[in-house]
C-alpha cells in the first residue's frame, strides 16, 4: 500500500446478529453458515488492533470508520465509548470521523448525545411511511416498527445529530417512490 492510499472498510462488529426480523434481510441468516458459536461480539482486544491498524494503513489525514450490522447498537454505548477512546489513542494527529448505520430501535436520548457530541454521521434505516416500513421491517416477534424508528428520527433531530435514511427498496415500496 502506498503511503498515500485510501481505502474504506466496513466494521460489523456484532457480526449479522439483529434485533429485527426484516423479511428480505439475507445477512441474519449468516450466523447459522459461519462456523462460530454465538460469540459475535468484537473483543475489547481486536477492536483495539482493528482502530489502531485501520489507522496506521491510512495514508490521509482524515480516517472514516463505518460501523454496521446487523445491529450494532446491541452492543451497548458502552463499547462505542471504547471506540472513541481507542481512536484518541491511536490517531496521531489525524482528523477520525464516524458512521453508524442502525434500525434505530434502541436510540434514546443518551445514545443521541453521545453520537452528537462524538460527530457520528447515522444512518437511519427506514423503508418509507408506516404502511410500507411496516410490510418488511418487524422485530424477532413479529411486531411493526415504524413507530420506534421514528421516535429515533426524532430523537436525533432533537439532539442535533447528523444523520441521513437508508431505505431498502424493495416490490412494495418501489411502487410509491414520493
């Protein structure tokens, strides 16, 4: 790698595991074809080589992490603080931004300060108004979720954060693009 390469590279650090059952979804399905028990949390030990190497191979001044899932809020605000101190070690002098890609059901008002104050950029999976979102994007019981995604939305606007939607167009929702 030259000293001045780019790359990007895409953390899933919970692995394909969700709280969500979207019916199109082809990544839960993963955890039954890799050979792993259930211990897809990334370990305190490789999330620090994975920060500090991601870091070192960089040959810009400005490093974008990408978190994502499955759903990476499961594994609580407490390893995305981990994930800010780790970059303040190892950034040496370089600019560090984040990105987090969620279903936003567990966002709530601590998470969003923490995301508003860390600079995270979100993105905010969401399939359209209630009836479309709803068709696709249920919880492990079945159960829409538009309502809490929405919340999420609000709560991120309340508390300033950055944030865009990511919407999975699919044979529904296709048909009502406005």
């Amino acid at each position: 790698i030259s000293p001045r390469s780019r790359f990007h590279v895409m953390a899933k650090p919970i692995g394909p595991l969700c709280n969500l059952d979207c019916t199109y979804c082809f990544y839960l399905h993963k955890q039954n074809l890799l050979e792993s028990s259930n211990q897809w949390h990334m370990a305190d030990e490789v999330l620090e080589h994975f920060i500090r190497q991601y870091i070192q191979g960089q040959g810009h001044d400005v490093i974008i992490f990408s978190w994502q899932g499955g759903e990476p809020t499961l594994l609580g605000l407490e390893f995305f603080e981990k994930i800010i101190t780790y970059e303040k070690k190892y950034a040496s002098g370089k600019q560090i931004e984040n990105d987090l890609q969620t279903n936003g059901v567990l966002l709530d008002d601590r998470w969003c300060e923490f995301l508003r104050k860390n600079k995270f950029l979100v993105g905010l999976s969401i399939d359209g108004p209630q009836y479309l979102h709803d068709k696709h994007r249920i919880d492990r019981a079945g159960k829409p979720t538009f309502d809490k995604v929405y919340r999420a939305a609000m709560l991120l606007r309340k508390h300033g954060v950055l944030f865009n939607t990511l919407t999975t167009v699919n044979r529904d929702n296709a048909k009502h693009p406005l």
